[in-house]
C-alpha cells in the first residue's frame, strides 16, 4: 500500500447562493458567464426611455466591483 499519496488542494473561487432552500457552490467563471448573459439580455430589453436614464444591469465585473457582489 503506498502511504505517499498526494492529494490536490487548489482552491477554486466559488459563488455560493441558495436555490430552493440548498447551498449551490458555483465555480466562479461559470457564473459569471451566465450572470453576464442574463444581464445582457434584460438591458436589450430595455426602452430607449430607460436606457435615457441610465437604467442597465452590470456586468459581473462591474457588479463586484462596486461590491455589489
């Protein structure tokens, strides 16, 4: 039996949220690209009156950032 056994331990950022009452873990750069994806969609709907105002979601980026996030 080989005792030498090397286990890896790179951390991984993680978003963490509850979705139906249970803790999801979701890598970070996965949940950036759906955050930004959902983000880009609501600002194209959008009305010009809105986008007047300055009415838009941010990007992941700029949502941490500001640390919203």
């Amino acid at each position: 039996m080989d005792s030498n056994k090397c286990i890896s331990t790179t951390a991984t950022a993680v978003v963490a949220n509850y979705l139906n009452g249970t803790l999801v873990e979701t890598p970070e750069p996965v949940y950036e690209r759906a955050f930004n994806a959902w983000a880009r969609a609501w600002n194209r709907s959008l009305s010009g009156e809105e986008r007047k105002k300055g009415h838009h979601c941010p990007t992941f980026a700029e949502a941490r950032e500001a640390g919203d996030l």
